[in-house]
C-alpha cells in the first residue's frame, strides 16, 4: 500500500487514468473486449458496468489470486441481495 501511495501521491487525476488507461493495460483490453473503447475515446461513454479481469496480475501468486476470487465471490453474492 505505501508503494501505491508513494506513486500516486502528487499525481493528478488525468496523470492517474492516462497510467490505469495505459496502451498494455487491463483497463483497455477489457474496453477493446467489451467493444467499448471507442465510446470511451469520443466521450460517449465514462463508467460501465463490466468488471476487469485481474487474472493476469495475481495469477502467478496463490494468496493474491484467492483474494480476488473471494472479492469476485463477494460481488456476485451483493449482486443477488440487491435483486
């Protein structure tokens, strides 16, 4: 966490999403995926819904991975006691 802050602290906003947004990001495969990217690009489109898969960055570490299966659980199960 202190790496995470340590990075962000001084940035802005826009320095923040040009970084998550980056060309070799989760962020945009998942928009190319979902056939979103464009409408993000022109404005159309600022938030969805879709979830972005981590899989990639926690696959290679078991403790890491079970957490974001167990949060990905955790979703689903919020999901079903909103409906």
């Amino acid at each position: 966490m202190n790496e995470i802050v340590s990075f962000a602290r001084h940035k802005i906003a826009s320095d923040l999403v040009k970084y998550t947004h980056g060309e070799n990001s989760l962020w945009r495969k998942a928009a190319i995926e979902y056939g979103l990217l464009i409408g993000f690009e022109n404005g159309k489109l600022s938030k969805t819904d879709y979830l972005i898969d981590f899989t990639p960055v926690v696959d290679n570490d078991s403790y890491l991975k079970e957490r974001y299966e167990n949060s990905l659980d955790f979703l689903q199960f919020a999901k079903q006691i909103k409906a």
